[in-house]
C-alpha cells in the first residue's frame, strides 16, 4: 500500500479511485501491488491511518533524490494557482456591512421581543391564565440566530485583525531614529531609512485594519478567501495552492494550500 502511494504521488497521481483502476491497467502499479487490487476504500483508509508516516516516507523520499543527484536544492522555483471553494464571492461580506446588518438584526430582535411579549400579556388577559409556549417564534427564533451568526463573523474577523497587528508589532518594533550625519545627508537616502518608511507603513496597515477589519467575510466558506486570479481576469472565492521545484530535475520539494492572498511565480538561490 505505501508503495503504491509513493510512487502515484510521484507520477502525480493521488486518486484513491484512479490508484485503484492503475492495478489493473498500469504494469508498475499492478509490480508494486503483487498484483493485487485494493479498492479506493480501502487506499483511502490507509491513508488516512498513517499520514504521520507517510509524510516522513516522502521526505525520506527527497533525501534519497537528492543523494542520487536528482535534487540539488540549489535553484529552486516556486509557482502557485487558485483553487476555487466551494463558495461565491457574492456570499463575502465587509466588515462594515456585517456591521450594518448587526445593528438591522439588533432592532428586529428588539421588536420582535416586544411583539412576543404584548401576544402573551393579551393571551394571559383573554384566558386568564398563562398558557402560552414556551418556546420562541419562528420569526423570533431565527433573527437570533441570524444576529448570532454577523456576531461571530464579526468576532473573528477581530480577532484575526488583532492577531495581525500583534505579529507585526512583534517583528517590527519600533526602533529610535537619531538625526542623521552631515556625510550621509546626500539626495539619495540610506537604505536602511528606506526600510524603516517600509515598516512604519507596514505597522500602520495593521493598526487601520485592527481598528476596522478590512477582509471579506464568506458565509459559505469562512475559510477561503477572495483572491484575485489572472486565469479568470477577477476575483475569485478560493484557496492558494504553492508548489516548489528543484529547477534541475523538476522534483516537487513543497507544496502546500494556504489562505494567503500573496501569489506570484517565483525563483530562488539556496
């Protein structure tokens, strides 16, 4: 079973079903399984079992690449791509709007509450008892629940602000600027006056966005993020997907699905 994980990893197929239908059409797969057919089920839960070891198996995997000379981990390239969530951006909301609609579902649960509680005083007057349910509205019910939804979209959107601007202040403390000498005041300004311009502006970003949270929030998917995707000419509700290559042998050194927005080919000296 490792084997033949292994080795659809590395042609690039990762399909438990298209693992399966390979030991019966593909003489490597069908070698390295004894010609033996597991079904998808069964790839699948192997998998899943041991993910901690098969991810020391491909890393065991690169070492072995790069003593045989495949990998050099010199040059090293780096692309990336969106993958659409499932999700519409049209289901992303600002922080400003969930605001707004905060405060809209504030006053309906408000009036609501005073319409429930008149129906109850007429019913208690009428019947002379109280017999009312006890359980909410349906009207009642479901615009607490709306509210309690924007509240915590609201919240996490807070929480992720101030979570960045902690690890901003963090790596970028403010540092003490003293008056600069009469040989380094030339037109072009030192590099490292440039840099703390950079950060200053850096930390500012992060206070303004503290202060009023400036990503979308998706209702659909509160874990992908709005991007914007050059394939499509817009923005599309998505995750970032990041691959790096040895530029020699184009064996895959890294991979990974993030949230970043930041993308962009790349090429790196190690």
């Amino acid at each position: 079973m490792a084997r033949l994980l292994l080795y659809g990893y590395c042609i690039g197929i990762t399909s438990s079903r298209k693992i399966e239908q390979a030991t019966y059409d593909n003489v490597a797969f069908r070698y390295l399984s004894a010609d033996q057919h597991p079904d998808h089920d069964t790839v699948a839960a192997f998998r899943q079992q041991h993910l901690k070891a098969l991810a020391e198996l491909f890393v065991q995997a690169l070492r072995l690449c790069q003593k045989a000379g495949l990998v050099k981990l010199g040059n090293v390239s780096i692309d990336g791509t969106k993958m659409k969530a499932n999700a519409s951006t049209r289901r992303s909301v600002r922080y400003d709007r969930i605001s707004a609609r905060e405060q809209h579902w504030r006053a309906e649960v408000a009036r609501l509450l005073r319409q429930a509680q008149q129906t109850d005083r007429e019913e208690e007057r009428r019947l002379g008892l109280d017999q009312t349910a006890n359980q909410l509205p349906d009207e009642l019910a479901n615009a607490q629940k709306r509210l309690e939804r924007l509240q915590e979209a609201k919240a996490e959107l807070e929480q992720e602000a101030q979570a960045e601007l902690k690890t901003v202040l963090e790596e970028l403390p403010p540092g003490k600027r003293g008056p600069r000498k009469r040989s380094e005041q030339t037109s072009q300004p030192p590099k490292d006056d440039r840099q703390r311009e950079k950060d200053k502006k850096r930390r500012q970003r992060a206070r303004r966005n503290a202060a009023a949270p400036s990503r979308q929030y998706n209702f659909v998917d509160p874990d992908s993020r709005v991007m914007k995707d050059s394939g499509e000419r817009g923005f599309v509700q998505a995750y970032n997907a990041q691959i790096a290559v040895d530029t020699e042998a184009q064996v895959i050194v890294a991979a990974e699905l993030t949230r970043s927005q930041s993308t962009g080919s790349s090429y790196y000296r190690w």
